[in-house]
C-alpha cells in the first residue's frame, strides 16, 4: 500500500485525533461527544478524515484488534458496523490524522458543518483535498447542492469555497457566539450540472496531480499518494443512486 495522504471515513477511534485538532481550529471546538453522536447517525451524515500515511500499514492480523487494522478495513470494506466501534485503547497512531470534514444531508441539500487541516499541514493543498472527498460523498448521496456557514473574517476558507463555485447568498447576525461575529451563508453551483461537473472535474485533477508532484508531502519522499477519496467512501448502492442521478 502507498505512504502519502488518504481521505477514510471518520470512525469512533479517530475522534481523540479530530478533537485535537479541532481544539487547534476553532474558538468554539464541538466535544467528542458530538463526533460520537454524528458517526452514530450514518443515515444523514458523513465524516471524513485526512490521514498521513507516512508508516507502511501492517496487515491486520484476525486476533491482535489495532488502530491499523481498523483503517485497512476502513479502506477495503467502508462503512462496515465494525468500523464504527472503537478499539478499546488509544495509542498514539504513527501515521497522524490531519485533518478532516463533515456534511449534513438534508434533502438534496449537503450542508458543510465542519472542515479543519492541523496548522502544521496548511497550504499544502489538504484543505481542498477533503472538501473534493465531500463533494464527491455530496454527488454520491445524490445532493444538488452544497451550502455552509463560515465567519465573515474567515477569509481564508471563503477563498476555498469560492475555488469550488460557492457564493455568499446571506448573512446570520451573531452567529458565533465567542465574539458575536457574523456568518456568511455560503451555497455552491448546482453540482449536478454539466457546467460544474467540468470545473470539479478539472479541479479535481489539478489538485491530485499537484499532491501527487509535491514529494514534501509523501513520507519517504516520492512515494506515491493515495489520492482517489471517492472510492472508499460510498457504498456500492450509493454508487448506483449517484449513476442514476448523473444519467437524469
Ligand atoms: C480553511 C482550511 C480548512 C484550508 O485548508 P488548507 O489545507 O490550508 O487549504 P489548501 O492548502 O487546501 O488551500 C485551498 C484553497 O484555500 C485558499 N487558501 C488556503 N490558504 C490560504 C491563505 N493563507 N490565504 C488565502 N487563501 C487561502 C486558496 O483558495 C487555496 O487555493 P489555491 O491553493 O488554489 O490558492 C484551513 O485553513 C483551516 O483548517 N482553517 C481553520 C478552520 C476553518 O476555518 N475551517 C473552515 C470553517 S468554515
């Protein structure tokens, strides 16, 4: 298996991860309990996480339960219920997780609630690298549209919004509470049109050939990064509604 970058379904044992991160993220972090309470509503909702593969995986072994072998499931067999339990004892994993993303589904509507890289991991294209894997879970779950709330000084994440065809449609007074800022109600393009079927596809390829080039980023240098995010993160009767939702 390659070293570089994985987006995986977030599962119970990567919430102590997510939630240090998150700490590092935002002024008003959610608790691992919320991460609990999301991964325990699979139906509407969907959590990924960015992981930094930088150790060769070990192959599971039947009788010896490890954070590795739950992500090799994770990879192979997604969405599985053991997926969803977590393993008994937390050790420090070896190949850290870096970020991660989640989305509500309300009709056909995927709502954004939350998108976070570790401060050391910015820049680098990572960011971007799971918000492609949510749109790509947002088109499999046959969503017409994405939207999110972000602050008005959160320039940043504007920017990568805008690179994927969201607008500022409105404004929430007060939204956050720790400094009573505003939010920007952010929507994307119909992401089952044509038009922007070809922008996310050019930008998708754009992204995973430039992770795939910048050799900083796969430990050891030049390896090859996983960067296919669709794949493991739909179920094959996920993959068929959004067939039949591309061919309407
Ligand atoms: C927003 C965030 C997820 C972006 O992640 P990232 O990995 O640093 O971003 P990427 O390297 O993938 O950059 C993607 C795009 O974001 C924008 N962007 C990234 N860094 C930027 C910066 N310092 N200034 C302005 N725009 C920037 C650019 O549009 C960039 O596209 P480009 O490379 O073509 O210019 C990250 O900054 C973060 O975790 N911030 C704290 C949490 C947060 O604000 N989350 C959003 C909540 S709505």
């Amino acid at each position: 298996m390659p070293t570089g970058f994985a987006i995986e379904p977030m599962r119970l044992e990567d919430i102590p991860e997510v939630v240090e991160i998150e700490r590092a993220c935002f002024a008003m972090p959610w608790p691992a309990s919320a991460y609990k309470r999301e991964l325990k509503n699979p139906s509407s909702t969907r959590y990924l996480v960015c992981r930094h593969y930088v150790a060769e995986p070990v192959l599971p072994s039947l009788d010896a339960p490890s954070h590795r072998k739950s992500s090799f499931v994770a990879k192979v067999l997604p969405f599985l219920k053991s997926d969803q339990e977590a393993s008994p004892a937390h050790a420090p994993n070896p190949n850290p997780l870096v970020g991660y993303g989640g989305l509500w589904l309300m009709m056909d509507e995927a709502h954004i609630t939350t998108l976070g890289v570790s401060p050391e991991y910015r820049g680098k294209g990572l960011g971007e690298f799971l918000l492609i894997g949510l749109i790509d879970v947002a088109m499999a779950l046959g969503a017409s549209w994405l939207t999110l709330e972000v602050r008005v000084s959160n320039k940043t994440a504007q920017n990568l919004y805008e690179k994927y065809t969201f607008k500022v449609s409105g404004r929430r007074k007060g939204y956050y509470t720790d400094n009573n800022e505003d939010a920007y109600i952010m929507w994307s393009d119909e992401i089952t049109k044509l038009a922007f079927r070809e922008k996310y596809k050019q930008l998708k390829a754009e992204l995973l050939n430039r992770l795939a080039n910048r050799t900083e980023l796969a430990a050891p240098a030049g390896t090859p990064v996983q960067t296919d995010p669709a794949r493991p993160l739909v179920t094959p009767q996920e993959q068929e509604e959004a067939a039949m939702h591309d061919e309407e």
